[in-house]
C-alpha cells in the first residue's frame, strides 16, 4: 500500500471516529472545523487542508471531545466550578446556529 493511501485510511478512520463522538455534525462542518482546528482561517482554508493536517486535526478534535464526553459520562470526578457543560463546537465553523 502507497504512503497517501494509508495515510486517506487513517484519515477516514479519525473522520469517523469524530462523527461518533459528534453525530450533530455534517460532514461539510466536520471538514471546516477539521481546517479550523489546524488553522486554516481563510477563506480557501478548506481547499488548502493538507491531508496531514486533516489527520492531525482530526486526532485533536477527537482527543477533546473524547475528554469533554468523559467528562460529562462521569459528572462527579469533575469539581462542580471546572465541569463542562456545553458540547458545542468550538470553531468558528459551528456556531451556535449548528451551521
């Protein structure tokens, strides 16, 4: 197997992973917070995504919300002032809107 097919195998593997850990996503948010969270603000940001960078976004993202999901699965082993309350998005890309 070539290095880039592996690479789309690892990056399909994180994408849906994600979308376990946030179903409320569509797939074109998915992919603008992916380009967010690696800090492509611009408006070609998404076009510009390089495949190492989606994979590395998306293995943060993942990391995050699988904290946040822990978090909010276990209540009492976080102190009530430091809880995680809100599961929304983070990005630019997910805004209260959902959109």
């Amino acid at each position: 197997m070539r290095p880039t097919e592996q690479l789309h195998i690892q990056l399909l593997e994180a994408l849906s992973q994600l979308t376990k850990l946030r179903p409320e996503w569509r797939l074109g948010q998915t992919v603008a917070n992916l380009a967010t969270t690696a800090g492509r603000m611009d408006a070609g940001g998404v076009w510009d995504l390089e495949d190492e960078e989606a994979l590395l976004a998306a293995r943060t993202l993942i990391a995050q919300y699988s904290q946040i999901d822990s978090n909010v699965a276990a209540p009492d082993a976080v102190p009530d002032g430091n809880r995680q309350t809100d599961s929304a998005p983070h990005t630019a890309f997910a805004g209260g809107d959902g959109r």
